[in-house]
C-alpha cells in the first residue's frame, strides 16, 4: 500500500508541476488536495526544488487555511523558513497562531530575530512570556521539545467535574489520554488516564484514583535522555517538571520520534569518524562535507603513523623473516573487525539501555570469553593452512595463530569496554567505534605479532 501510495505521488508530481507552469493553479490544488497533508507538504517541497520559492508560494496559499497550517508543519525546516519570508505578516501570524504550541516554537526557532520579533510584538502578554520561556531553555534540552497544552486537574475535582474540564479544554490540547494532577502551586501531584476517569464512578474524588507512581522528565534534561525513557516505558507523553517539581509542560511521542531520528543518525556519522549535522546529505556544500571529515581522518592518519613508526622499530626482524610481512594485514584486519563487532555491540546496548555503567565487569567477563572462543577457532583454522597450503613451517603458524588469538582477545576486549569508559569519562560512546578501535586494535596488532615472533622465532 504504501509503495502504490509513493508510486502515485511520484506519478502526480510530474503533473501539477506542469499545471503551476501553465498557471492552472486551481486544477493543479485539487490534485494536490487527494493526498493527506503528510503527502502535500512532501510535494511542495518538490516543486520548491523545481519551480523555487515564488511558484511554490502560490500553491501554498490556494490551499485552505486549516490545511495549509497543517502542511505547513510537515515541512523541513528550510522550507518553512523561506515560506516564512515570502508571505505576509499577516499570514504569518495565522499559520504561528494556529500551530501546535511545540510545532510554533521548532518554527520560532529557525526563524530570523527580526521576524520573531515582529511575532512577539502582536502576541499577547502571557503568550509572549509563554514563547520566551521556551525560546530560553538550553539547545537539546526537554524544555524545548515540550508543549504547554496539555489536560491539567485538581485533585479535589470529582470524576464528573474532571470530565466536564476536559470536554472543555480538550480540543485545544495535546493529548487528552492522560490528565496531569496540580495542586494550587502548580507541583505535579500525579497523573490519571482517561480510561480511568471514564470507568470510575461520577461522584469519586480525583486524589483518590490518580496514579503517583509516574515518570517525569526535568525541564534541562537532554533530550536522548528523555527519548530513552519513551523507548524503555513506551508511554504517549512524559511530564516535564521545573527544579520545584511544578509542571511547565509535557513532550508526546511524536515529538520524540524526531529526536530519536536525529539521534541515530547522529551516532552513525560518530561511528564513521564524520562530524554530527543534522542537514541532508544533499544539502549540503561540498565544503561542508570536507569541513565534517577532514578532522577524523586526519587524526587516524596520524594514529597510522604511529603504527608505520612500530613496524619500523622491527625492521631487522622482517629482513630476516620476511615471510612474516604476508601475515601482517590478516592480522591487522581481523583485530580490526573483532573490535569493531564488540563496539558496535556495546554502543547499540547503551544507547537502548541494555548496559550500563554498573555491567562494565559483566562485559568485560562476556567479551573475554567470546573472544577467546572466536580467536581460538580462527586460529586452528589459520593453523593447518598456513602448514598444509602456504606450506610455511610449524613455528610461523604457530607466530602466526598465537598472535591472532591474543589479538582477537584484546580487540574485542578493548572494543567492549572502550564505550563504557567514554560514558564514564561523559564522552558520546559513537566515538569508540569503527575508525577508533581499527586504529587501536591496528597498533595492539603490530606489537604483538612482531614480539611474539621475536619470542617463538628468536629472531
């Protein structure tokens, strides 16, 4: 379904780009009307790349005014600001006032100072005290993902008044499934559900059926910190407290979403030695590309100096035994990668709260044991070929498969708790990851391949 949906809007895209360019304007909006305003918004962003912004205006003001807000928050936010400047102070202030609370304040942040301020001057009071709050909290923090609009009780409320307050406030909040318990200073009491309220009796007091036992997040919390709590109790909104434990807010799961996007991909460009944007690959400038992993492979160049400077210091061994050069980038490789496994292994269960700092003797106990299973049957295996095919002798194999075991033991050891000390030490684990434990595990390889065959050879 969903393909014959992408089929079609690539199909239809083609299409109203062709009406807007013979000025049908208003055949090219129905075709644009079929779709959801998911589907719209993903179009224009289309025909933007095409037609620019000035085409793209037009199409955007035929729509109705309650669809346009809609497809107005779908957009990337380069889209939405260059909307944003092209249309009316007017207009502006429609789409800013009929936003969600945290969709405008994500909009308010892209924005120009000089728009916003034109936004805060035709708020009211409170509003412009309300959007200031938010626009002041740290960068990644929960305050800034949060929304004001939620479904807030007394607790000396009965069920019936409860409802009657929430058939009111309703519609112009977040969520109604969970109601959110306040005393008077505005401390977060507890919370109750919607189920519940609706199950219990009309005349049964609020305190006596909320729940207290709930989850909360601080309104500087980061924001990884709160997606793990979505992803470990798999609510649909999290309270947001203030150092007082006075509710300022809640964050929805559709929020989060975004953010555990932005923080995947964000581990996967540590983990390729590539510095963290959050700008599409495509949008970005070739120079950016360069500025955002230059620095990376310069440091693993140097690290791979280091290991050309260790070979070096054995450059009368390897005149003697030259042979052992041909083994040198399997054992290199295969430390590598057994590193590189354990770190991928590790980072991936931080980041879903499988591991934790308290299980750094648990993991090292359970990577020593893998990798010496792993690095013994690697190296009986190296070990008949390297006798029965290379036709080498016993005490090279034997050079050989013992400086694969030890390696393959220490790489997967150092790439198992690398991770866990970046965590300890309050770096991002996605470092310790593939370029990292391949340039380590590089230079473990070379030291010990070459003493141990100083030891077995007596070279």
């Amino acid at each position: 379904m969903e393909y014959e949906l992408d089929k079609m809007i690539d199909d239809t895209i083609p299409r109203i780009i062709e009406l807007i360019e013979e000025k049908k304007y208003v055949k090219a909006r129905e075709l644009l009307l079929e779709f959801s305003e998911v589907d719209i918004a993903e179009i224009l962003e289309e025909i933007m790349e095409v037609l620019g912004v000035e085409k793209t205006i037009i199409m955007f003001r035929t729509l109705p005014k309650d669809v346009n807000v809609e497809v107005f928050s779908y957009l990337d936010s380069d889209e939405q600001v260059a909307i944003i400047n092209s249309i009316t102070d007017k207009e502006i202030h429609y789409i800013i006032d009929e936003l969600p609370f945290d969709d405008m304040i994500d909009v308010l942040e892209e924005l120009p100072a000089n728009i916003v301020d034109k936004i805060l001057e035709k708020a009211t009071k409170e509003e412009r005290k309300q959007i200031n709050s938010f626009l002041h909290y740290p960068e990644y923090s929960a305050g800034t993902l949060m929304t004001p609009e939620y479904i807030s009780l007394h607790k000396d409320m009965t069920v019936e008044q409860a409802l009657a307050h929430i058939k009111k406030e309703g519609m112009d909040s977040e969520t109604v499934y969970t109601c959110y318990v306040k005393d008077t200073g505005r401390t977060l009491l507890g919370i109750v559900s919607l189920r519940t309220l609706v199950v219990s009796e009309n005349d049964v007091m609020v305190r006596d059926i909320m729940r207290t036992d709930y989850v909360c997040a601080n309104v500087h919390a980061d924001q990884e910190e709160v997606s793990n709590l979505f992803k470990k109790y798999g609510f649909l909104a999290i309270p947001v407290v203030d150092n007082e434990h006075r509710l300022v807010g809640i964050i929805t799961v559709d929020d989060i979403l975004d953010i555990i996007e932005e923080e995947i991909t964000e581990d996967f460009q540590k983990m390729a030695g590539v510095a963290a944007s959050t700008e599409e690959y495509l949008d970005m400038s070739v120079w950016k590309h360069v500025r955002n992993r230059f620095p990376w492979l310069l440091f693993l160049m140097f690290s791979l100096m280091v290991t050309g400077l260790i070979i070096n210091q054995f450059e009368d061994l390897l005149s003697k035994a030259i042979v052992l050069v041909a083994y040198l980038p399997l054992l290199m490789g295969t430390g590598g990668n057994s590193g590189s496994q354990s770190a991928t292994l590790v980072i991936r269960s931080m980041a879903v709260g499988d591991i934790e700092l308290k299980d750094s003797v648990k993991v090292l106990w359970k990577e020593v044991r893998v990798s010496f299973l792993i690095g013994f049957s690697l190296s009986v295996l190296n070990f008949a070929k390297i006798l029965l095919i290379d036709g080498e002798s016993p005490f090279i194999a034997l050079t050989v498969c013992g400086s694969m075991l030890i390696i393959i033991t220490m790489a997967k050891t150092i790439g198992g708790m690398l991770p866990l000390l970046a965590k300890k030490l309050k770096i991002d684990p996605a470092l310790m990851a593939s370029p990292m434990i391949a340039s380590l595990t590089d230079m473990v390889s070379v030291v010990t391949y070459f003493f141990l065959a100083s030891l077995i050879l007596g070279i």
